[in-house]
C-alpha cells in the first residue's frame, strides 16, 4: 500500500537515503529542508523549503493522511567544554530537541488520524557512552531520548515513536571528521566491527520503524553503532 511520510532534513545523508528507501517502495514522501539537494532526481518526493530555526512549522506539508514522520537535523560541535558558552548549549537544543518538538506538534492531527503510524528522531551513541567533547550535542540528544520516550507513553496506542542512535556515520555533516584516510582508519579502529556506518545501513533501520514491520515497537532507543556503546574489545 502506498503511504505517506514527512521527512525533515531528507535532503542530505541518512535523510536523502531515508527518502531514497521510501520512495524507492513506492511511498509519497515529502521532505522539509532548506534545500532540495538531489532530491530532484527521485520520483514520488515533494520538497518544500524550511529552516527549522526560524520558520513556522507549514501546516499544508502534513497531507491529512501521515503514516510517518523522522526528524534529522543534527550537528556535530566537538569542543572543549571550557570553552563553550550556554549560547552554544542552547542552539544545539533548539536544533535538536525543539525543532523536532516543533515538527511533531505541526504534525500531530494527521499522525493520529492515521492508523499505525510512527515517529524516528535521532540521537548520539555519546548519550549513552561518555566521551569527552560531545558535552552539548550529548546534552541536547539526552533530551531527544527523554522526549522519545515520554512522548511514546502519551501518544500510545495511536502513535509509535523511537529513537536511533548511530555513531559516527559516512554522510557529509561527518566529512571534516573522515577527512582522510588516518581519520577514516582511526574512527574504524574505535568500532567493534572496525568500520564506519553507512547513511543507507542507518536509513534502512529508520524506515523499518516507519513500518508495519514495527508495529509492536515504540519507546526505544536502538543502537546502531557498530557495537561502541556496549562491547569492549
């Protein structure tokens, strides 16, 4: 059957792919972003542009029949906390935690109305695993899986919603940190499975939760990461 989903950020990386994988099963997919991208060349996708920074959320992206939304805007700012200031805490959450608060509410009425519909918001395996640097994006996605799992016990049983949490994966908001062959072979080597992730392996985890396939699934927080948050070896 032939759904619809809302994708924010599905013009780069893990969104393009996302959008990709949907579009490529036949879905209807429109993506919210500042800009279209490649998005151009796949057939079934509307793009409409949107900062999530400074724009309303536009009420008439939402088709009245919405079987998923994702949520992908992120950042990576990798810095000493001494150096940082609050203000930089906080544009990390309003990127992160209040623009996907912003896009669910816009989006909510036609989530509800749409039987076995579902949420994917994104986090960090630096949540869950200490590392130093990652104090404001480790912050605001620590408020992502809170969300995530507040907002799945008071929407059940009429909306699902999880949570991924890759590590470090090849798309272009990682480039400066792959830039080179070393960088490349040092972030493998932290990596139980000594390699770094794919937007496509991450994309294909996100539309598995989109799914029926998922459809006993919600309030989860699942770890796609190469086994860094939880093996040692």
């Amino acid at each position: 059957m032939q759904k619809n989903f809302l994708i924010v950020g599905g013009s780069h990386g893990i969104g393009y792919e996302l959008v990709r994988q949907l579009a490529a099963d036949g879905h209807r997919v429109t993506v919210l972003s500042r800009t279209p991208g490649n998005l151009h060349e796949l057939a079934g996708v509307t793009h409409q542009p949107f900062d999530v920074l400074t724009d309303p959320f536009p009420v008439d992206a939402a088709p009245d029949t919405l079987h998923g939304l994702a949520y992908l805007p992120g950042s990576i700012q990798l810095k000493s906390f001494a150096t940082m200031k609050p203000e930089q805490f906080r544009e990390e959450f309003d990127l992160n935690c209040i623009g996907a608060v912003k896009c669910i509410q816009g989006a909510l009425k036609a989530l509800k109305s749409t039987p076995g519909s579902g949420i994917v918001l994104f986090s960090t395996v630096a949540v869950g695993t200490g590392m130093p640097f990652h104090a404001s994006i480790a912050a605001a996605k620590g408020a992502v899986e809170g969300l995530t799992r507040s907002l799945a016990a008071e929407l059940a049983p009429a909306v699902r919603i999880n949570c991924i949490a890759p590590s470090l994966t090849d798309t272009p908001l990682a480039a400066r940190l792959l830039s080179s062959d070393e960088k490349r072979e040092a972030s493998a080597a932290r990596h139980p499975l000594k390699r770094v992730g794919t937007a496509a392996e991450i994309a294909a985890l996100a539309a598995f939760l989109l799914s029926e396939n998922a459809g006993w699934i919600t309030g989860q927080v699942i770890h796609a990461d190469g086994g860094m948050g939880r093996l040692k070896v």
